[in-house]
C-alpha cells in the first residue's frame, strides 16, 4: 500500500496531467478549439492504470540492471500506447501522428 501511495499513485497523476496538457497544446496549435471529451478522459485514464499494472510486473522481474528494466518498461509503453491509439481510435497510421506518439511517450519517460 505504501508503495502505490509513493509511487503509482503520484505517477499516475503526473502522465495524465502531461498528456491532458500535451493534447490540449497540441489541438491549440492546429486550432481545434473543442474540448476534451469525457470518453477520451476515461479511455487515457483506463491506459495509464493498465500501464502501472505493466510497472508492478515489470517490478517482480529481476533485471540485472536499472537501464535494463527502463528499456524493457519504456518498450512496453510505447507498444502498449501505439496499440491503444488505433485501436480506441484516437489516432490513424500517419507519420505525423506516429511522430507524436512517440514524442509524447519520450516526454513522459524523461
């Protein structure tokens, strides 16, 4: 309990604010001037817990090193974010979006 208290939960708090703000930028500069959808809340808000699931296993996996378990984490993000996108249909396959992704997820990791 101590440890979702100390570190899930904060982190969790921390990506969605960082991709609630990055989207908000993001739709700001491309002049999209609706709001947030309530669904869409929900959705990033159901990815971010499915990705701290990810962290607890990775966790109870004994990695030789740190940068071994971060590469191995960061891998499974970005696959588990790209999949997400199509298949909840926030995003089509361009490489403008692909780019944005991927900086998206980059952020969040640094």
């Amino acid at each position: 309990m101590k440890r979702l208290l100390r570190t899930y939960l904060p982190s969790s708090a921390i990506a969605f604010t960082i991709v609630i703000l990055f989207n908000a930028v993001y739709n700001l500069i491309l002049g999209n001037n609706y709001a947030l959808s309530g669904v869409f809340v929900l959705e990033l808000t159901g990815l971010i817990i499915f990705i701290q699931l990810i962290s607890v296993v990775c966790d109870h996996i004994p990695f030789q090193s740190e940068r071994a378990y971060q590469i191995t984490f960061f891998a499974a993000e970005y696959a588990i974010v790209i999949i997400a996108g199509f298949v909840l249909n926030w995003t089509v396959l361009t490489i403008s979006n692909f780019l944005y992704t991927s900086l998206l997820c980059v952020f969040i990791a640094v």
